[in-house]
C-alpha cells in the first residue's frame, strides 16, 4: 500500500530540515517572493531563480545556499487571483517531479504566501498533488529503475505563519485521500491473472478490514437465488464464478436513515465475450473495466477512515466476460434481478447487464441516492477525452441540483465531469421486438446516453450516473495523474458527500 507520513510544522522557513523544500509562487508575486526567500537563504538564491517567473507549469530546482534544506524547488502557480486547489495540486505535481529526479525521501511543502486563504484546504490540495504524482506501480517489475519507484517517505507541510491546526487537518485528510486513490490505482493495475471476481472480492473485504467497512461476498448460488440474470448471463463464458459484493459503512453515531448507495461496474477484463472486440490492441488494457468499482472501493475505504458520519453502501458486481463454450450469445433474452427482460444484441454490452441488477437490488435500501461509477461506453472517449467524464442523471425531484452539486465537487477535486442529455426519445433506441427492452440502441449516435438510458429502466430512486471510460485509465502522463489507472472518482464521490445533503 501506497503510504507516507504527513506532518505540518511552525518553524521558520529556513530551518526545515528536508532534502527537497517545496515552495509555491504566483506569477504576479514572484519578484517579491524571490527576495524573501533571498533575505532567508541569501543572495546567490537570487541569480540561481532569476528566470523563474511563477507562471503556472513554471519550474526550477536550485541548491539551497543556506538553510537546512538540501535544495528549493520553486514552482509556479499562475496569478494570485485564479490560484485555487486544482493549481495548487499541479503545483506540487510539478514539484515531486523536481524532487523525483533527485531522489529525495523527505520534502517539504510550503503553504503559499498569496493566493488562497483557507489553511485547510490549501494543505490538502498541495498533499494530494505531490503524493498523487509520486504514486508508482512497479508491483511486476523484477529490477525497477530510479524513475520507478517513489523514494517519498515524508512530507512536511509548513504552515507559513497560518493556523497550523487547520493546516494539519487538511494534510491528514489529502494524505488519505491520495492513499485512497492509490488503492483504487492499484486495483485497476493489477495483472488480470491475479484479479478474477473472487480474488478481487477478497481484495474488498482485506480492505474492509484494515479500514473499517463492512463487507458481505455472495457467491454464485447466492447470486442465482437473488435472480441476477444479468450477471449470470454474462459470467456464462468465463472459468471464473461472479461473486456481488456488499460494503457497508455506519458509524455508530450516524443517522437511522437509508443510506446512499454507491454501485461500480466490476468486469475484471473484457474481451467482448462472443461478439469479440474487433479492433487492434482493443483489448489491451480492459484489466481496467472494473475501474468504477475500483472507485467505489477507494471511496468506501476514505469515508471510512475519515470517519464520515452517515450511511454509505456501495455495490460491486463483478465478473469477467469471456467467449467460452457457454457464452451468452447475441438473440438471447435475459430475465434479469427486477423482472424485466433484455434481448441480448450485442455480448459487448455487458456492463450494463451486471449494472442493471445491482441497480435493481439497491432499491431495497430504500436510498434517497444512488451513485454508479461505471467505464461504460467508448463513446464517452469519443465525446469527453481522457480528462472529463459524463454525468446523467434521471427525472427525479432535485435532479438539476444533483447535477450541479457533482459538477461543483468535480471543480473542486480535479475530477471533471460533465453532463450529457437523457430526453425521453433516446430511450426510443431501446425498444425490442422480442423483450421489455434491447440491450444497445439500434443507431450508433448518442452511444454514452443510450446506454445510460439502458441503466434508467432499473433505477426507482434518484441516480447519477458517471461514465468515466476516458479518465479511469491513461495511456500518457497528466499533472498528478500518470499512465495506468488514475483513481478517477475517489475523490469525486467523497467531496460530493460531505456536500450531498437529502433533505
């Protein structure tokens, strides 16, 4: 596990003992800033940063002429006036590249002198950025290289004359939530030979363990008894049975009210079953189409830690989808958890089909909010990119607030999302000769809304949907964000949370 030790202190400046001392500047003060740091560690520091101008992306490691600190890393933020988490994160980013390249285990982070005045979160945002970036995945590497492997062992928040209680507050719950996301990370990462249903059921209860949540794993009788069609259907193909997997976190001093309920789409690897991808390198990295789960689990494991106060439930179906001897084929009709049937059109569908019954059963936790996180179309990619998801959500009282307060956390946290259409005539696409309902539209276009339409027909609650197929996993490196799998929706789902009021 992704771990590192977080403190904040008061000591001068100059006095912190750290291999690398991290300090952000704006770009309309970084004249003025340079010669307070000059005043502190002494003129040769000027002419080392003479070209550092405190632009957003800006950055220069220079050795520290005096002090107790190895070296300085200074780093841009852009003018004062725009400068808010997201830029502080990106700020540290840039700074744990500096202190990577030099190896350096301890470092220290200056809270900024201009440019945003809450200590808390200030704390928090330069936390996430700088343990977000120094995140590694070398789990299968025999003799990894400098570059990948984190040499982090500590940072070090300087409290830069603010309150140094709210500041620590902040460092703690960043140093958390990175440790939440690198969870979610690891889970999306991992080998798909090490990662069946089973096995990553298993994964959730250990978690659950050293966490605080609850766990409960359904095996397939289980499965078959509660009426799963969905699920079963799609486990058909594979050697592996599909486990449905219940976490559950209440807090002794939490409310007697329903619960939210998180769901995320849980297929370990996806080939497509029989109506196999087509496409070169297709299936290269669908390890990470359980990457909503994965989310869901992270989020559970930071509610729980930060000891949130109400009611979560979170929901993980979770199977692969293979072409086996009993693979479910293209015409066949599914009665699924709630009732209904869905003629099967396409094999490739099939998260859909697992969601749609762990859907179906939230309803019994009467919830006055269900969130599913699910990697679910291509079309997403296609519309959105890599770095913003889609958010839908159905016509249900508060559904326009919803929407806002998911677009606000997604401002706040760096998850971006943004919301798509679900008029009714979309739902059109859906209609089957043979059953209740089909599952692909029968036109290519709006192939991210048809499928969130899919998704409504099992939904009797208010719902969000996040199809997060672009942002989930990267094929290049984004400021705190590296290749592989990127924890998308952790945070998200916690900073929504701890907004989200039902009343």
């Amino acid at each position: 596990m992704f771990s590192v030790d977080v403190s904040v202190t008061a000591v001068p400046l100059a006095d912190m003992d750290v291999d690398v001392l991290i300090v952000p500047v704006c770009e309309d003060r970084a004249a003025a800033r340079l010669e307070e740091l000059a005043s502190e560690w002494g003129a040769p520091l000027r002419s080392a940063a003479q070209d550092f101008d405190g632009s957003a992306g800006a950055a220069v490691l220079v050795y520290a002429p005096s002090g107790q600190a190895k070296r300085l890393g200074l780093v841009g933020m852009g003018p004062s006036g725009k400068v808010g988490p997201e830029e502080l994160r990106r700020a540290a980013a840039a700074g744990e590249g500096l202190a990577a390249k030099c190896g350096a285990a301890t470092v220290g982070l200056a809270l900024p002198t201009t440019g945003m005045e809450d200590a808390s979160s200030a704390a928090q945002a330069l936390v996430e950025g700088y343990m977000l970036s120094a995140y590694r995945f070398a789990r299968y590497k025999t003799a990894p290289g400098k570059k990948e492997v984190a040499a982090l062992e500590r940072i070090v928040v300087h409290a830069g004359g603010r309150d140094s209680e709210e500041a620590s507050g902040g460092a703690e719950r960043g140093r958390i939530l990175a440790e939440a996301v690198a969870t979610a990370r690891d889970l999306v990462n991992i080998s798909p030979d090490e990662k069946s249903a089973t096995a990553f059921s298993g994964m959730i209860a250990d978690l659950g363990k050293a966490h605080g949540f609850s766990t409960e794993v359904w095996d397939k009788t289980r499965i078959e008894r509660e009426g799963m069609g969905g699920l079963l259907a799609v486990n058909r193909g594979s050697q592996e049975p599909p486990t449905f997997t219940i976490m559950t976190w209440k807090p002794d001093h939490a409310k007697t009210e329903p619960p939210v309920v998180l769901v995320g789409k849980g297929v370990m690897f996806d080939t497509g079953g029989l109506s196999l991808k087509p496409t070169h390198n297709s299936m290269d990295h669908m390890k990470a189409d359980m990457a909503g789960a994965a989310a869901v689990v992270g989020a559970m494991s930071a509610l729980a830690r930060l000891n949130f106060p109400r009611h979560v439930v979170g929901l993980v179906p979770a199977t692969d989808n293979r072409p086996g001897e009993d693979a479910y084929v293209p015409g066949d009709v599914i009665r699924m958890h709630s009732g209904k049937t869905v003629e099967v059109l396409n094999t490739d569908a099939e998260g859909r089909m697992i969601l749609a019954d762990a859907l179906s059963y939230a309803s019994v936790y009467n919830p006055p909010l269900v969130i599913e996180l699910s990697t679910l179309t291509g079309a997403q990619v296609v519309a959105l990119g890599s770095e913003v998801a889609a958010v839908m959500t159905n016509d249900r009282p508060g559904s326009e607030a919803r929407l806002h307060a998911m677009e606000e956390a997604g401002r706040r946290t760096g998850d971006l999302v943004h919301r798509m259409p679900m008029y009714a005539h979309y739902g059109e696409l859906l209609r089957s000769e043979v059953a209740d309902i089909q599952n692909i539209s029968s036109r290519r276009e709006a192939g991210s809304i048809t499928a969130a339409k899919f998704l409504e027909h099992f939904t009797q609650y208010p719902w969000i949907h996040i199809d997060l197929a672009g942002p989930s996993f990267l094929k290049h490196v984004l400021p705190w964000r590296p290749k592989g799998g990127t924890g998308f929706g952790v945070r998200l789902l916690v900073e929504f949370l701890h907004a989200y009021d039902p009343a």
